[in-house]
C-alpha cells in the first residue's frame, strides 16, 4: 500500500497488452462547424450548425416612391364640386333677383296682416289682473309651513 491518496499508474501500457483506442475517430474537417445564436436571455449561445434554427426570412422590398398630397379621385371629386358649386352660384344669382321681388312682396303682405291683427287686438279688450302671494315660514330641522 502507498501513503498516496490514489494507486500509482504507469503511463506507458506495459508489453503484450493492446492500446486502448476510442470507439469513433472524428476528424476535424468532418465535425459539424458551431455556430454562435443569441440566447433566451441575450447572451450568444454555441449551437451546432446542424441544430440551429433557419435564419429568418427578409421581407419583401417596399415601394418607396412619394405619394401624391391628394390621390387622383379625390382630386377630380373636389374639382367636380368647385364646378358645381360655381354653376350653382351663377343659377343662385339669377334666381335671387327673381325672388327678391317676390320676397318684398310677401313681407309687406305680412306687414299688412300683423298691423291688421294688431288693430283687431286694441279695441275690445278686457283687463285680468292675477294677485297672488306664497308665505312660506322655514324653521329648525327642516320644518316648513307654506300658506297660499
């Protein structure tokens, strides 16, 4: 037995004994290359090229060309209502003239008739004068009494 905490071991196999040789011998340009990925946490992790996840599709190009202040149709409905709104604006004012008179007409027909009832009004007229008084006397604790 040795003081030592392990048994000693030659390092060299002694004669008539086979070498110990692994199971599966991986050169290195046949190993899978690693690949470095961010991790769950933002840390890079290595991972097996083999075993990583598809890298992530690139969006479709964006058409970037500027857009017009007001698009065609909206264009072509505010000139269609400035035009009708022009048009009606000619018709109003030659419409209007031809109201105005009968609109004269119709306000001193209207003066007429209110004097009318007015005069009707004034001459047989009776006179009602209503008096009412409301007494009404608060006291503590919300206690009221209102004579008519």
């Amino acid at each position: 037995m040795s003081a030592l905490p392990e048994q000693y071991q030659r390092y060299a196999q002694p004669l008539g004994q086979r070498p110990v040789q692994p199971a599966e011998i991986q050169l290195y340009d046949e190993q899978d290359p690693v690949v470095w990925i961010p991790g769950a946490y933002g840390e890079m992790v290595p991972v097996r090229k083999s075993q990583a996840p598809a890298p992530m599709p690139l969006p479709p190009a964006r058409d970037l060309t500027p857009l017009p202040l007001l698009d065609p149709v909206a264009q072509r409905m505010i000139g269609g209502g400035v035009g009708i709104g022009a048009a009606g604006a000619g018709l109003g004012w030659g419409a209007g003239q031809m109201f105005a008179g009968v609109a004269l007409m119709g306000t001193s027909g209207l003066l007429l008739l209110l004097g009318l009832l007015l005069a009707a009004g004034m001459r047989g007229r009776s006179v009602v004068n209503v008096h009412q008084e409301v007494h009404n006397y608060n006291r503590w604790f919300g206690r009221n009494t209102t004579n008519l």
